[in-house]
C-alpha cells in the first residue's frame, strides 16, 4: 500500500488525539501546568482545614507509606509531578487518566516508592487508602489502580480542583481525607468530601531538591 496513505493515517490520529483532549489545568497563578514542573497541592480555603500533601507511616508499620494533609495550613508540605497521560498534549489535562507522583525521597521504605496507588479496589461501604509505591510499569496487570484524574468544579465564586478516581466502567469515585484516630488526615476514596485544591508552583532551590522528606 502506498507509504503516503500510512503517513496520513498516522497524522489523523495524533490530531485527532489532540482535538479530543481535554483542556489544560491551571495554577494559581493562571499558568497551565505540565508535566515535569513541581507543584504544591493546597485547600482551596485555608485556615483549620490544615495545609499542603505529606506522607507517613499507618497501623504502626513503617511500609507502605500512606498519603495525608499536613496539620497546620502553615505548611505546604510536599509538591507533586504528574505524568503518562494518554493524550499527547504538552499540557496536563483534565479529566484524563494519569500518574501523580510525590516530588520527594522518602528516608524509610524505598527511595522510589512515592507514586499515588490505591491500597485496595474501592468499596461502597470501606475507605480505600491511597499509599505510595513504585513507578507504574506498562503491561502490569495492577496498573489501573495507580491512576487518578484531575477534575475542574467551582467551589462558591471560585475556581478549584479535585482528585477522582475512575474504574473499568467510568465510574468515579472522589478522593477525600478523612482523619485516623491520631488525628492525621489520610487520603481516601469513599464515603467523604471531596478535597477541593489549587495548585501552587513549587519553588525549588537545590536545597529543596536534595532535602530528603521527614516523616510526620
């Protein structure tokens, strides 16, 4: 068959990749964000809600670590870097499977071990925690639950942000925080608010970039 006929129909699908992909997530400082760049995930309202990401041991073991809300909204916490999107846009999109990785070196379990996954499948009536694991590789069967999405809404007047996650049949599920009996704010799908958030660039001086994360 014609080489050119190939070469068209290649073209067609990345446009059409393109053309079908949603739109870009902004920052707070009306940005668009990319892949690649750090940015700090924080309550759209600040105050006793408390602050940015961190991540910390549960149920007295030390692994896996498991993903929670820094307790006083004076603390950002930790920044995070999304990737393997499927559409080939430069942009982070919205509303698209993708992986959300925590921009920091953990000091106990493995140093790789800071990508968002679920801890199990999610349940109606059981909160799935979501724990920090190793990079997703491709062709593994339990890849999916190490997929989120990033989905617009309006809170009051404002503009803000929420984290679902979606299965087979494209039924998604917020993600929400919920507190443990220590008082620290776990993230969770289920029965829960959704944790409404903006996104702040995170500066990174090299002392941020060789700082090893402190667990709570």
């Amino acid at each position: 068959m014609n080489p050119m006929f190939y070469f068209l129909l290649a073209l067609t699908a990345v446009f059409a990749a393109k053309t079908n992909a949603a739109g870009p997530i902004f920052d707070t400082d009306g940005d668009v964000i990319f892949g690649g760049t750090s940015y700090y995930v924080l309550p759209i309202f600040w105050g006793a809600g408390g602050g940015g990401l961190t991540l910390a041991p549960v149920f007295g073991n030390q692994c896996p670590l498991f993903l929670g809300q820094e307790r006083s909204d004076l603390n950002r916490g930790i920044p995070v870097r999304f990737s393997n999107w499927r559409s080939r846009v430069k942009h982070v999109p919205e509303s698209e499977n993708l992986n959300i990785e925590m921009d920091t070196t953990p000091k106990i379990c493995r140093p790789e071990s800071v990508y968002w996954w679920l801890s199990s499948p999610p349940a109606s009536d059981v909160p799935s925690f979501i724990i920090a694991g190793p990079k997703p590789e491709a062709g593994e069967e339990d890849s999916s639950s190490s997929f989120f999405q990033i989905v617009k809404k309006t809170v009051g007047k404002l503009d803000a942000y929420k984290f679902v996650f979606c299965g087979e049949h494209n039924d998604c599920v917020d993600v929400g925080v919920m507190e443990d009996l220590a008082g620290v704010g776990r993230f969770v799908l289920g029965p829960t608010t959704p944790f409404n958030v903006v996104f702040e660039k995170a500066t990174r001086t090299t002392e941020t970039l060789s700082k090893t994360m402190s667990i709570i």
